[in-house]
C-alpha cells in the first residue's frame, strides 16, 4: 500500500487551513459608514480617511509621512519619479521578486539593473549591488522577501558611499522592524501593497512612506494627476502625471485593518518560530537565516532552503508536488528571476533607454544572478501566510509531512 498521499496514500493534514482574507465587524462598519457619506472617491486627494490611514501607518512604521495610491506597483513608480529618477538613469534592483520591482523603473523610463541575492536572506547583496554600479546608477531598490529583511546596513552604506536613493520594497513586510525602526521609514522611501494576499489588505491599495517633506509633497502631486494643492504646493516645477489616487472605501477598510496587523503579526510568527525549530532537526531543510538585527519580524511567506541530497536526489519540484499533496499548500516557483518571467517582454521600440545597456531587449541570455537562479529553480520552498494563522499542532503537522515524504522519497525518484 502506497504511503505517500501523491500516490494514493492518506494525507497528513485532513483539515482546513484558515482562509484569507479575514474580517470583522468593525471592518463592515467601516464601509458601511463611508457608503453612507457619499464620499467615496480619491479626490480631493488625500481624502479624509485616506489621510488619517496615512498618517497612522507611517507612524506605525517610524515614518514621517504616508502618502496612499492604487496599488503597490505605481507607488514604486511614484516613489522613483520623486526621487528624481529620470529617462536613461540606472536602477539596481533584485531579481528574485514580483516583477513590479523591475517594471516600475522601466515604466519611468529608467533601467533596470539586476544584482544578485545573499543566499541567506534571499534579498538583494550589497556586494553585488556595489559592483553593478555604474556613473549612471541613481538607485537601489531592495526587497524585504517573504520573511527576510535585507541587510539595510550594508546597502545604506553602499548608497551613502556613491549618493544614491534607496527605495524600500515593503510588499511583504508590513510591521516589521530592523534595528528597531519600521521598514520603510530606513531608506529614501518605502513602497508597500495592499493588494488581496497581503497581510495587510484592501483587495488593492499601496502607500509610499518618506521621512522628507519635500519627497512627501512630491509623491502627493504624483499620485493626484500632478497638481500642486495647498499642503504639497511648495517644491520647485511641476509633473505631469496620472490618477493613482485610493478610494476612501479602500482606505477606511485599511484602517481597521491596521489595528489588527500586530496580533496577527505575532500569531503568524510565534507559529513561524515553532516550526522553524522542527525543521532545523530535519536534514536538508534549513529555514532562513535569523538576523538579531531583525528585532520585529513579519511573515508574507514562510521560506526554506531544501536540499534533495538529503531527499535521495529527489527534485525540489517534486518534493512541492508531494508536499501538496499532503495537504500542506506548497510553492517552488512562486517567483522566477524576473530576467527569466514571460511577464517581463520589456523591448526598445517600447523602452527606448534599456537599448544600450541590453540592446533590442532585455534577455535572460545575457544576465545571470546564480544564487537567484539556485533558489527560483532548485532550493526554495514558500508556505503561504495562512497557515500560520492556525496553530502549533499544525506546525506539527508540517514538519511530519515533509519527515514523512524523506523516508519515502525514493519511492518518487
């Protein structure tokens, strides 16, 4: 009789994972109270809920100043258009992330440039940022992944050294802390998403935090089609730009939800932790590396590192297969180099200023980042926030599912 559940076999969980997303009473009362004021829109911008949403989350995050726009794609956008980053300008960036990491440079006219990740964290190496810059580059945009922070220290002291911007990518942090100070408030800026896997979320919905009034007013006139208002009337010039204003529904309901981003923050890590400790006790399976310097965590994905020699030479993406199948909702390629993704066709008769760095286009032939590759393709494993809102017993249940497929896994070879 087979054992495992992939060939037939009974699976080790059986039960129900929490769904996602979660709400409340006072959430529903939240729209409710704006559907009855009839003020529903972004405009006049920022409005009055959006405002106050803004104002409490940067302050959650040690940030002086939030500025909320549609999602967490144009906040990158905005954020780099801010900073002064113009056509033919140089970006650093990461491969091992949503492609809005990339595409927001692009989209601006800029380029993006791809340096490798720490094996550790799987964030962006401030090693491999220092020697992919150019006189060109203006700035850094590293990605706090999964359930790592990268190394601001390191890349701050890049950035201080040769002047450049660094904009946060928060999309997966939201509440976590390094050295003390919200993620976010450290760089230049700090881009989150609200989009509906978040753990904080409005179905959309994104924020761009700064500690500088000048970005702050900029970032306003950016996200409200470019005009000057009184409040971010004061910097010099003028933008031409779009409508990427928040509705006061998304805002309302971010702000009830703000309240309970700590007790679930905790929840999913003190889970996070519990099963971090059962893996270590398992060859093969390392979670990542816990940095003191981290001193509040936050948990999109819970990541691991997993090596099939331990597995009798069994591929990772088999292991995700058996994984699944035992009802542990498992993911391998949940990101691909992005030099790699078919979402990413960026060309030059559309994006003029990436021809003479890459020519008629940008093509994966041509970059390559080993550690990104290893992990996309060979090593990483992502568990979805969810299931770390259940239990420790579920945490258990992980761990003996991923024991139960070593002892079988030659069966699957």
């Amino acid at each position: 009789m087979a054992s495992l559940a992939i060939q037939g076999g009974e699976k080790t969980f059986t039960g129900k994972w929490p769904s996602w997303p979660v709400f409340g009473e006072l959430d529903r009362q939240a729209l409710l109270a704006v559907l009855d004021t009839g003020n529903w829109g972004g405009y006049p911008a920022p409005n009055t809920r959006a405002k106050a949403f803004a104002a409490d989350f940067a302050a959650a995050h040690d940030a002086a100043y939030g500025i909320c726009a549609a999602n967490g794609s144009v906040t990158l956008e905005v954020a780099l258009r801010a900073a002064g980053v113009k056509a033919g300008d140089e970006v650093i960036i990461t491969p091992y992330s949503w492609i809005a990491t990339a595409g927001a440079p692009v989209l601006v006219n800029a380029v993006p440039v791809f340096a490798d990740v720490d094996p550790d964290t799987y964030c962006l190496d401030a090693q491999a940022v220092e020697a992919a810059i150019t006189e060109r580059t203006r700035a850094i945009i590293p990605v706090h992944l999964g359930c790592t922070i990268a190394d601001m220290d390191a890349l701050g002291a890049v950035a201080k050294k040769h002047g450049l911007v660094i904009i946060e990518d928060c999309a997966h942090m939201h509440g976590a802390k390094w050295k003390g100070q919200g993620v976010g408030s450290i760089g230049d800026l700090g881009s989150f998403s609200f989009q509906n896997s978040k753990i904080m979320t409005a179905g959309e919905g994104g924020i761009v935090l700064t500690q500088s009034k000048d970005l702050e007013e900029r970032c306003q006139s950016l996200v409200n089609c470019g005009r000057k208002d009184p409040g971010y009337d004061n910097f010099e010039g003028s933008y031409f730009s779009s409508n990427y204003r928040i509705t006061e529904f998304q805002a309302a309901l971010l702000h009830t939800r703000l309240q309970a981003l700590e007790p679930e923050r905790k929840q999913r890590q003190e889970n996070a932790d519990a099963l971090s400790a059962m893996l270590r006790e398992i060859e093969g399976i390392r979670p990542m590396k816990s940095d003191p310097r981290v001193t509040q965590p936050a948990l999109y994905q819970y990541l691991f590192r997993y090596d099939p020699e331990a597995f009798a030479g069994l591929h990772r993406d088999r292991f995700v297969e058996a994984l699944s199948a035992e009802g542990i909702d498992a993911e391998g390629d949940f990101y691909i180099p992005i030099y790699q993704s078919p979402l990413f066709p960026v060309t030059a008769d559309r994006f003029p200023a990436i021809r003479e760095r890459y020519g008629d286009q940008i093509d994966s032939e041509n970059i390559h980042c080993p550690v990104c590759e290893k992990a996309s393709y060979h090593e990483a494993v992502w568990l979805h926030h969810p299931l770390f809102m259940a239990g420790k017993t579920e945490m258990e249940i992980i761990a003996a599912a991923i024991v139960k497929i070593q002892k079988h896994a030659g069966e699957l070879v």
